[in-house]
C-alpha cells in the first residue's frame, strides 16, 4: 500500500520525532509512506488533488486533526488520524475548529489517542461513545551520542563556571512556543539560584516562535542561573539530558510528552507541570514529580536534592514505567494492524 503522512515537521520536534517512528514502523510491514508537512498545504483541494495523481495513494495518515487532518477532508481514500494533544486540549475550545475535527473524525477510519484521557476529551467533545479511537502510547527508544561533550555543551550554554561537575543543571526542553511557557519558572528559579548558584537551569529546543523566541532570549540573558542552550540533534540531546541533574517540564498542555518519556528512559529524574497530559504519564514520587506553581518546583527540585531515596525510586520507577507502558514492539504492531484496516 502507498500512503501520504502528513504531519507538523518542525525540525528537532517531538512531533518530526513521532511522525518518523510511525514511518518507520509502517514501512517495516512493507508498504510505501511518504511523510509530508502539513505546512506546505493551503487547503484539502490541494491534498486531494496529491493523493489522485498518476501514482496514486491508497491510504493516509494525519497526526493532528486540525493542523493535518483537515487537509484530509477532500480525499477520496481511507485514512486514519492520530491525536497531537494540543487539538484535543485546546483547539477543541474554538468552535470553529471543534466542528471540522468533528468531520475529520466521523471520515477517519480509526483514531489513536496516546492516553486515555485523549481518547475519554475527544469522546467529550467531539464523538460520544465512539469505538474507532484506539489508546497508544508512544513508543520511546533514546539512543545517546558518543562524540557529545558536557563541559563544552556548557560553556556553549553560556555557564563558564569552572567545576562544572558541581553543578545541578535542571534541563528544560521545549520548543520555544507558548504552548510550551518556557518562563513559567525563571524568576523562581533565578532566586533560588542566588541562594545556591550551584543550581542552573538550562533551556533547550527549537526557536518555533520567532516572537516568543526573541523575549527569551531577551530576558535569559538579564537573569541569573538561566540559560538558553542552542538546538541540537536527537541523540546529542539525549547525551545531555542523560548528564543532567532533572529533566524539566513547564507546559500549560500536553499531549504525551516525548523528553519526559526519554528522561524516564535514560534514568534521569523528571519535574513536570501537574497539567492533565503530564500527569497521564508521571505519577507523583513513584515515577517522577509533579508541580503546579514555581514555588512548588522549587520545593520539590529541593528533596530531589536532598533525598537520595526519593530520587533513586523514581529514576527505577520511571525506567520500568517506559519498559513496561511504551514498548516500541506493542506501538508498532498497533499501527500495523490500523494500517491495515485502510485496505
């Protein structure tokens, strides 16, 4: 079978991430999946008119009903989607938008929801006792970079301090988007900073908002223990978040967060905003811990530091979680057997 994926390809993205392991996993059974960015797309017409050309698809596939899968609309052949988590947590709020999701849905031939409680907000808000959405969560795999080098990772950071072994870098990955609220924590974490300068905080990811990006940088640079580190690949990424003290998360929303899925892996302690997508994923002192103001961050960043036992049970109880809950093996027979039902 030939299929048109078509996702948000930002690059350096959990989203490009995703996207290219469902690829993979689709062409391991076999068939052809071109994977397309949403953003080169104007309108359904143009999709429709890409999917009946001289070689034509047979099927597609869509990760975000709004951004992706309304391009699907026009098409005359199956497809199936696959929640982003910002659609369901936030564009279903927009009237507009609520209804052509409504019509994606009742055209997909099957959905995928990576948590539960994805797939229990889409029944809410959009089709009520629906059997075509299926629960997978994300398949993790991290691989670490070999050639990576942490004091020079720092010192490119901005963190010229000698004695870097000393340090409690707390390692914040986002995409620099709203969505994301990359400042959520500075001015907390600055204080604290100033009492303990052993205690930085380390920003990472892609400068998706130009806007946003900007006033980033803008306020790193006049705050003391925050820093803006510059993007880097997947596996060099993973070498650092394997070397940090925390992995950080500030949210206002979240589907699945891949970076704490891959923290978890790396056995890295994870600090995640007690939002419903996080909260779907790190249970509070067993796997990881959550926060739901900056104060609240601080203090639990805090026992992190000073109680070892509550840092090695959810380092072990993070790494079983991903073992046992996101097995690449049980995603990729999932989307298989679904790939199959666009015959």
């Amino acid at each position: 079978m030939k299929l048109l994926f078509l996702a948000c390809l930002s690059p350096k993205t959990g989203n490009l991430t995703t996207a290219e392991r469902i690829r993979s996993h689709i062409e391991s059974a076999g068939h052809t999946c071109e994977l397309r960015d949403a953003a080169e797309f104007q309108s359904p017409a143009e999709v429709a008119k890409l999917v009946s050309q001289n070689h034509p698809f047979d099927g597609a596939l869509a990760i975000h009903l709004f951004r992706a899968g309304r391009l699907l609309l026009d098409i005359q052949v199956p497809f199936g989607v696959i929640f982003g988590g910002t659609d369901i947590n936030e564009d279903v709020k927009v009237e507009q938008k609520r209804v052509v999701m409504e019509q994606v849905l009742l055209k997909a031939r099957f959905a995928v929801a990576f948590t539960d409680k994805l797939k229990e907000e889409a029944e809410l808000f959009l089709l009520p006792q629906n059997n075509k959405i299926y629960v997978q969560p994300q398949g993790i795999q991290t691989v670490v970079s070999e050639k990576f080098c942490w004091t020079e990772f720092l010192r490119s950071s901005g963190v010229g301090r000698e004695h870097v072994d000393q340090l409690h870098v707390f390692l914040l990955v986002c995409g620099l988007r709203r969505v994301k609220d990359p400042l959520y924590l500075v001015k907390v974490f600055s204080e604290w900073h100033n009492e303990n300068p052993q205690n930085v905080l380390v920003i990472i990811g892609p400068k998706m908002d130009p806007v946003l990006a900007v006033e980033v940088e803008a306020v790193v640079e006049r705050t003391a223990g925050v820093f803006l580190a510059q993007e880097m690949s997947q596996q060099e990424l993973h070498a650092a978040m394997k070397r940090c003290f925390a992995v950080v998360n500030s949210s206002v929303s979240e589907g699945m967060s891949a970076a704490i899925l891959e923290a978890m892996d790396l056995g890295v302690p994870v600090v995640a905003r007690d939002i419903p997508g996080n909260a779907a994923v790190v249970q509070h002192e067993v796997t990881g811990v959550l926060y739901s103001s900056p104060q609240e961050f601080v203090h639990h960043s805090r026992r992190l530091l000073s109680d070892h036992e509550l840092r090695e049970r959810v380092v072990r109880n993070g790494k079983l979680y991903v073992e046992e809950q996101h097995s690449l093996k049980q995603e990729r027979e999932t989307y298989q057997r679904l790939v199959d039902t666009l015959h």
